[in-house]
C-alpha cells in the first residue's frame, strides 16, 4: 500500500515580515489544526526568524526567504542558511540560492500587482529556476496563477502552491501533496515531481487589510521576531 503524501504549505509569513504579525507558536499551532505536516517560511528579506524555527521544529519547518530583487520581482529561496540581500540582481540571487544548496522558487510570476516578474524576468533566469508557484491564495486576479502554471508545466519544471499566509487563519488555504521527502533541496524536488497541487484555495480579500495593520503596528511599535 502506498504511503500517504505529506501537505507542506510553500509560503508562509512571520511577525518577521514588515506586514505580517504570525508568531512561531501560533503557525505551529496552525499547523496542528488543520494536519498541515510543513511549511516554508518565506519572510520578505529576512531569514534568521526562519532559521531559528527550523531549530525548533526542524521536521515541519523549512527555511527561506522571499527577496526582493533589484530589478522588482520578488524570488523565494528554499532551505537557505545565509540571508540573500534585499536589492540583489534576480540573476545574482538564483545563483546564491543555488550555491547554498538551496531551491530557486518563483513566487506569483504573472501577479504584476505583488511584483510578479512576468514573461521577461522568468527568461532571464529560467535554466536556474527550480520550482514555480502554481497557485497563490492571495493572488485574486483571474488567470493569473493559470499563467504561472502553463508557464512551468511548458518547460517542465515542478509546480509549488502555498497560502502566501501573512495571518494565521490562511495557514494551508494552498497547499502541495508529496511524499514524505528529507529536508534538502534533492530529496524535496524528487517529491515535488511526484506529488500534485493538492489545495487551490482563495484567501478572502479582507486579509489585505490584515497586512495594511501590521504595516503600522510594525511602524510604531518596531519589529519583533519573537513571540
């Protein structure tokens, strides 16, 4: 009998992010309720939060980093151990992901309104890019994570989704099912070819005003990683 897949959420926020307030205790907690089994923490230009959750729970957690290139397109970096700078040519930063050991994952490439890099910045990376995000639960325009998809599936390149969860209630809206896998980059891409889109749910739009909040708590209260 064939074991059952794992779900891993492939894009998840923490009070890390300059417009998220999820604390490490709480996304477990998530995780618990809903049977979520992993998830990439993806902040914006920060990785040390992450890190440090990977320490703690490191059969659940996976390290990454949502960074924002100097040309404007955002890039994931997975199972990364040292920060990529915020600013770094697009090509620059695939090629540091990749040197780390780690995997170069495209985040809503055609949601121009949350720095989707497009048809011209996808070609100036596309023999690094390892993964694509197939389905984006914040992305609401219509067509535009089918855009993503046909884009990988053209060129054969593993699909990813994930809740894009700035709060904790999106926890798991999007999600991948894969068999149980290491947590490295080869063990993690092996099962992403043999695993499939498993959730493809929308975050209600209200959670943009969630994020628009934490901008300003961040603001005049500062940034805390911890809980």
């Amino acid at each position: 009998m064939a074991e059952p897949l794992v779900r891993v959420d492939m894009h998840v926020h923490t009070r890390a992010s300059y417009d998220s307030l999820n604390t490490p205790d709480a996304i477990l907690r998530g995780m618990d309720a809903i049977g979520l089994r992993w998830i990439v923490v993806a902040d914006h230009d920060q990785l040390d939060l992450a890190l440090r959750m990977r320490e703690t729970a490191p059969d659940r957690v996976i390290a990454g980093e949502e960074v924002r290139t100097a040309e404007g397109p955002d890039l994931i970096g997975i199972f990364l151990t040292e920060r990529i700078p915020r600013g770094t040519p697009i090509r620059r930063a695939a090629e540091m992901i990749r040197a780390q050991g780690g995997v170069v994952y495209v985040p809503h490439p055609f949601d121009v309104r949350r720095r989707g890099g497009g048809e011209q910045h996808l070609r100036a990376i596309e023999d690094l890019v390892d993964v694509v995000e197939a389905h984006n639960a914040r992305t609401w325009g219509p067509g535009v994570n089918e855009r993503g998809e046909a884009w990988a599936r053209e060129r054969g390149i593993p699909l990813g989704a994930g809740s894009d969860a700035h709060t904790v209630g999106e926890i798991g809206t999007a999600y991948v099912e894969v068999p149980a896998f290491a947590p490295d980059r080869a063990s993690f891409l092996a099962a992403l070819r043999a695993g499939r889109v498993g959730a493809r749910g929308t975050s209600s739009r209200v959670v943009a005003a969630y994020s628009a909040y934490a901008k300003v708590h961040h603001t005049v209260f500062g940034m805390k990683e911890g809980d």
